[in-house]
C-alpha cells in the first residue's frame, strides 16, 4: 500500500494516479500513520442531470427575454 507524509501531499499528481488505480494511500506524519486516503467507488451511478435548454424552449419557445424580465418573474414565485 503506497503512504506519503503531510509535506508529499502537495504533490497530487501521484497522489491522484494511486487513487485512479484504485489503491488506497496511507497518510503519514513522523513515520506515523494518521490516516488513510479511500479512492471513491466507480460503481456508482452518476445522477443525470436534467436538460435545461430544453426545459427553458419547451416553455418559452424561441423568444429572447432580456435578464430584467427573467429576474422579474422569478420573483414573482416566491
């Protein structure tokens, strides 16, 4: 299991490639152990996020509204 110390944190570039590759990186300080840096699970589904452009023509269409009036309804909801 590969380990750095606080001061070799700075290099992320290595730090990044060993957690990419799935391993999980000890974090020393003094030759102690005070953490351990966990790669993030890749099996997760990524939250699709809604088409906006589509959401904002479907409901407006093809006009142009300039910012003030855009603002001005948003106001108006709430």
């Amino acid at each position: 299991m590969p380990s750095m110390n606080i001061r070799q944190l700075r290099d992320t570039r290595r730090l990044k490639a060993w957690l990419r590759a799935g391993q999980t990186v000890e974090l020393r300080e003094r030759d102690r152990l005070i953490a351990r840096i966990v790669p993030a699970n890749g099996d997760q589904p990524l939250v699709e996020m809604p088409d906006f452009a589509a959401r904002a023509k479907k409901i407006f269409g093809d006009r142009v509204f300039p910012n003030a009036v855009i603002e001005a309804r948003k106001r108006k909801r709430y």
